[in-house]
C-alpha cells in the first residue's frame, strides 16, 4: 500500500495543472468584445440586460456599445441574437444614421476596431399590439480571437426570466 507521501506529489501536480490551465480562460477573456446597453444615448450603459416596457404601439430607442478589448486590431461581426418568439417587436438597427438591419439580420454586418476603441449602435423597437416578453440585442464574433459576447435588453420580461434563460 503506498505511503500518503507517494500519493501527494501526484495531488500537488494536478493542482498546479489546474492553475496553468486556468491561465488562457482568462486571457480568452481579455479578447473578448465587451458590450454594454443603455435605454439613453448618453447612458448610463450597464453590463446586464436593462429591463424596458413598451405597450402595444409604442416605440422606443436602445443604444448598445461594443469595445476591443484585444491588443490587435480585430474585425467583428454583429448579428441579431434576439429572442422574440411572436415577433411582436419590429426591429431596426443603426450604427450612426447609417441602417444596417439587413446586414445585422442576414448574414452580418462587419465593422473594425483597434485596442480599446468603442462603436455605438441604436436599436429602433417598435412594439405590436399587446406584445409578449422578449430578449433583444446583438451577438459580436471577434476575429481573429474567434470569440463571442453577447448583449440584451428584456423587454416586458419579470427580472431575469427570458434574457438569463
């Protein structure tokens, strides 16, 4: 029977593995897109999905930024990740004055930033009547990292119910 001497080099060697391996989450993380909402241009903008009511009819603006957070300079890709299963939220998408909705909801609208530099979108809703939840917002895909983030606004939802779901 082995001695609890032989068998702790093995413990400390896979717990010092463990911690390497942890290492390039954490610089995965570093190249990822970070995206912030706003229900107001000028903020302020929030990491978690700000909660936004509309009636059936109404119409509302929500601004989105998205930031490089990788050292190169790198080429994102912005699709519509929504969530709106009765389609009861018409959707346009801006960067600037200039709509790219067929872009962002076909196959994507691409865009570039270097180190720390920021874009900001609108997203135009307009609400049908008597509308269900939803979960609106973009996906981002980095390239060359070949990372994701996601942002949302939950619109009508009770607190985390469809956006975290």
């Amino acid at each position: 029977m082995p001695s609890w001497r032989s068998l702790l080099f093995p413990v400390i060697a896979l717990m010092i593995a463990g911690l390497f391996a942890a290492l390039p989450g954490a610089a995965v993380a570093a190249n990822e897109p970070k995206v912030t909402m706003a229900k107001h241009r000028d903020g302020p903008y929030q990491d978690t999905y700000p909660r936004v009511n509309l009636a059936g009819g109404e119409v509302t603006n929500l601004y989105l930024k998205v930031r490089n957070r990788a050292h190169p300079r790198q080429t994102l890709t912005m699709t519509d990740d929504s969530y709106d299963p009765g389609g009861d939220y018409r959707r346009t998408w801006f960067d600037g004055d200039k709509e790219v909705t067929n872009r962002v909801e076909g196959s994507g609208y691409e865009l570039k930033l270097k180190h720390d530099e920021s874009e900001r979108f609108r997203l135009h809703v307009k609400a049908k009547p008597s509308p269900d939840p939803g979960c609106l917002g973009p996906r981002f895909h980095a390239q060359p990292s070949d990372t994701y983030s996601w942002g949302y606004f939950a619109l009508n939802d009770d607190p985390g119910a469809i956006c975290s779901g």
